[in-house]
C-alpha cells in the first residue's frame, strides 16, 4: 500500500506541475496578445494624429501655450531663488 500510495503522490504532483506550467504558458500568451492589440490600438492613434491638419492658428496657440509655460516656470524659479536669498534676513 505504501508504494501505491508514493506513486500516487508522484503522479498527481506531476499533474499539479503539468498544469500550473500549461497555465503560466495561458497567462503569458494572454499578455503577449493583450500587448499586440495595445501596439495595434498605439498605431492606430498614431496614424489619426499623422492624419490630423494643423492649422497655423492651432500651431499658434499652441506655441503661445509652450511659451507661457516657460514663462511660468522661469517665474517660480526665480520666486523660490529670491525666497532663499530672504531667509537669513528674517
């Protein structure tokens, strides 16, 4: 009974491994057509916006937006220089 049994045991944990590398095998498959379709869906945003005209008023806009950012942000820069050099005078 007791040889039965090991071999019982062997088999079952050989079933056991069996399966949970076919699952693994499943999952990895799954990510990989999951990515696929994600590179497709990239694509295809891609080429509408390859698609898409821009006029000069949009490209104007646009360059104003860029320009008020850099503004902004060289704005904060010299704020939190100029709150430096304050501090030892408080």
């Amino acid at each position: 009974m007791g040889i039965l049994q090991g071999l019982g045991e062997s088999k079952i944990a050989s079933m056991v491994e069996s399966k949970d590398f076919r699952k693994g095998i499943i999952q990895l498959e799954w990510h990989h057509k999951k990515n696929l379709m994600k590179i497709e869906d990239l694509k295809n945003k891609m080429r509408i916006i390859n698609m898409m005209k821009v006029t000069r008023q949009i490209q104007s806009v646009s360059n104003s937006c860029h320009l008020l950012y850099y503004m902004l942000a060289e704005c904060s820069l010299k704020h939190s220089l100029l709150e430096r050099l304050m501090i030892p005078f408080k």
